[in-house]
C-alpha cells in the first residue's frame, strides 16, 4: 500500500508541475507560486507528507538540481550576448550582494540578534537563486544580454553567499577572520570553475565529433556534466560555474567550430560549424529540468514552518527590504530596454544557495540557528512568491521590444 501511495503521490506531483506550466505559458502567473503552495498544504497545513525522512537526501538533490538546471539554462544563452553582458554582470552583481546583505543585516538587528549573527543572516541572503532565476527565464522575452546578466548573476552569487557566509561562521565559532584568504578562496572558486567548464566543453565537442558522432546516448552526457561538477569541487572550484561555463560551450558548439575550422584554414574559405546538440537532445534536458523544478520548490514549500510568528515576521520584513534593495538595481542597468530593466529589478528571489547554508549552521552549533533557518526557509518561500507576482506584474504592465525574440521553448 505504502508503495502505490508513493507512486500516486509521484504521479501527481508531475501532473501538478505541468498543469502548472501550462498556466504559466498562458496567463503569465509563475508555475513556482503553485508549487509551493502544494508543498505548503501536503507539508505545515495537513501534514500528508514529512520532510524529515528526505532530509538525508536532500543536500544530494539540491546539488544535482543545482548543476544541471545551471547547465541546461545555459541553452538559453549565446556567446555574443554572454561575453557582451560579463561586465555588467560584474557590476550588477557586487552592487545587488553588498546592498542585500546591508539590508538583511539591519532587518536582523532591529530585531536584536546580535552583529555577527546579523551579518552571518546577510552573507546567507545576499544572492538571488539560480532554482528560480533558470526556470523563469525561459518564459520570459527578454533580450540575450538581459538573460546572461542575470543568470550568471545568479551563479556568483551563490558562490559569494556560501564563501562569506562559511567565514561568518569561523569568525563566530572560531573566533579567526582572514580577510586575504576569503579573497583568494573566491578568485580560485572563479577561476578553476571557468577554466575547468571551457575545457571540459572543448573536451566533449571533440568526443562527440569524434567518437559518438553516430550514436550519442543524453544521459552519458548528464554522467559527464555531473563528473565536471565532481571534479571542479574536488579542486577547489565552484563545480555549478562549470557547468554552466560547460552548457554554454555546447550551447554555441557550432560557432565555436567554425572558428576552429577558419582558423586552420587559415581565412581562406568560408567555414561551417558543427553543433555538437540536436533540438531533440535539448528538448529532453528541458524535461528533466522541468522534473527537477518541480520537486524542488515542491519540496521547498514542505520545509516551511508557520509555528515560530516571530521567525515569518522577521522573514516578511527581510523579504521587502530586499525587494526595495533589488529596485536600485535599474540604476546599474540604466543601458537595458525598459520591459529588461523592469524583469532585472522583479528577480530576487532566493533558494538553493541559502536552504543549504541554513543546515550548516545547525551542524557547526551556531548561536540562533534555529531561529535563522527559519528566518531563511521563510525568506526563500516569501522572496520567490513576491518576485514572481513582480515578474507578472511587470510583463502585464510593460511589454518587450518587438526587436527581442522569443525565448526558447522549454520541455515540460
């Protein structure tokens, strides 16, 4: 019996994401706002599922989740549009971090935790999720560049989320702060990601080429994106960068050969890529993305706990501090088109990142930590209901260029 409850519950759950989906495609309402809320009433409102048997497999789930939507959103991205958007991005990034964990550190203060723990609660909440930020983008028309800010903002500041939040810890538990060595732990993170991600792309364009040309199997090519990802951590690099840095380099496989060819030719005829991805092997990584959605913020909503007021009120103030931080971000992005400009500033919402520093804090014993996990789940589902309604808000209330084209289909 317990079996067939599970696959009914299964089935369902899929079901659910895609009738979600379809309502996204067709009024604009975020398919992310319906699958909390599905979490939030299987999980705190009548209790029919208990997070806590999943618990142990979740760091594994939110890893892989993480890796793969970043390497199948990077489908969504072109080189040009990548590289044009890199210092921006920069820009963007920094800017939005600093001031998020300004305002998350003043919200928990006024509450009088102590400034450590403040400061920690900010580190933790400074960064937008890339959970999120993936998935949505594909539905929204908005301009290459726009696309590449965001996304890569997203992944760098999971990355500053985690390194800062992790010495917040040692300075608290420890009592030692190096502010040297925390720079240094950042650029390597960076740089072994992004060297490891454009070699590991180059790498898998010659394999295919050369070796499986005739005959690909997609999930040989999932076994390889999760080994860059296990390799790049290994070696002290942030391994969702690469894979990101990896789907890029796939993405724009056949610009890249061509380069190659008319290079070794040497510029004296014209030269013809080869894309290494079929539409059909894209459409199946869209699927497994939309699975792979679903049951996170599924799962995101079960974690949710309505007991602790003063948590959810500490989490509401935090949650609109961050949105009106997230508006003066238009400021950094003055350049984009006003429909882009409008999306930049709706996206901020949080997830992945937070949701498994917020374990760590409870592991390492740190003072509140109870308190700031809850703060934290409370933050993640909050911020991405908010954003959501902003993002619809946005796209009814402004409308793209007509120059802009539609973004990619996704599977699902």
């Amino acid at each position: 019996m317990a079996v067939l409850t599970i696959l009914a519950g299964l089935s369902f759950i899929i079901f659910f994401g895609f009738l979600a989906e379809f309502i996204f495609k067709k009024t604009g309402l975020p398919d992310v706002l319906f699958l909390i809320a599905v979490g939030i009433f299987a999980g705190p409102v009548f209790h029919l599922l208990d997070p806590g048997p999943l618990e142990p497999f979740a760091p594994v789930f939110t890893a892989f989740a993480l890796l793969f939507l970043l390497f199948e959103g990077a489908f969504n991205l072109e080189l040009r549009s990548f590289a044009r958007g890199l210092g921006k991005t920069f820009a963007v990034t920094l800017s939005n971090f600093c001031l998020s964990v300004i305002a998350v550190t003043a919200v928990l203060l006024l509450f009088r935790l102590p400034p450590l723990v403040s400061l920690l609660g900010g580190f933790i909440l400074g960064g937008i999720s890339s959970a999120y930020v993936v998935p949505v983008l594909k539905r929204i028309p908005v301009k290459g560049e726009t696309a590449s800010i965001i996304t890569l903002e997203a992944a760098m500041t999971d990355v500053l989320c985690i390194v800062t939040a992790l010495a917040a810890v040692e300075l608290i538990t420890l009592q030692t702060f190096d502010a040297g060595a925390i720079l240094t732990h950042m650029a390597s993170l960076f740089l072994v990601a992004g060297v490891i991600g454009v070699i590991a792309g180059l790498l898998w364009i010659v394999l295919v080429l050369r070796i499986f040309r005739e005959q690909k199997s997609y999930m040989v090519t999932i076994a390889y994106v999760t080994m860059v990802y296990v390799v790049t951590e290994f070696l002290n690099g942030n391994g969702a960068i690469a894979t990101l840095f990896l789907g890029l380099m796939l993405k724009n496989s056949w610009e890249i050969t061509s380069f190659a060819k008319s290079l070794v030719q040497g510029g004296t005829q014209p030269s013809y890529g080869v894309a290494v991805t079929t539409p059909s092997e894209e459409f199946f990584y869209g699927e497994l993305s939309f699975l792979l959605k679903t049951f996170f913020f599924i799962f995101v909503g079960l974690l949710v706990d309505f007991s602790d007021l003063r948590a959810l009120l500490v989490s509401l103030f935090i949650t609109l501090a961050l949105f009106g931080t997230r508006l003066l971000s238009g400021i950094v992005v003055y350049h984009l088109p006003v429909f882009d400009r409008r999306i930049v500033q709706a996206i901020f919402a949080r997830g992945l990142a937070a949701a498994a520093i917020a374990q760590i804090l409870i592991i390492r014993e740190v003072p509140f930590a109870m308190l700031l996990v809850r703060v934290v789940y409370g933050v993640i589902v909050m911020s991405i209901a908010m954003s959501s309604v902003a993002v619809f808000l946005v796209q009814r209330r402004w409308k793209p260029e007509a120059s802009v084209s539609p973004p990619i289909p996704a599977g699902g």
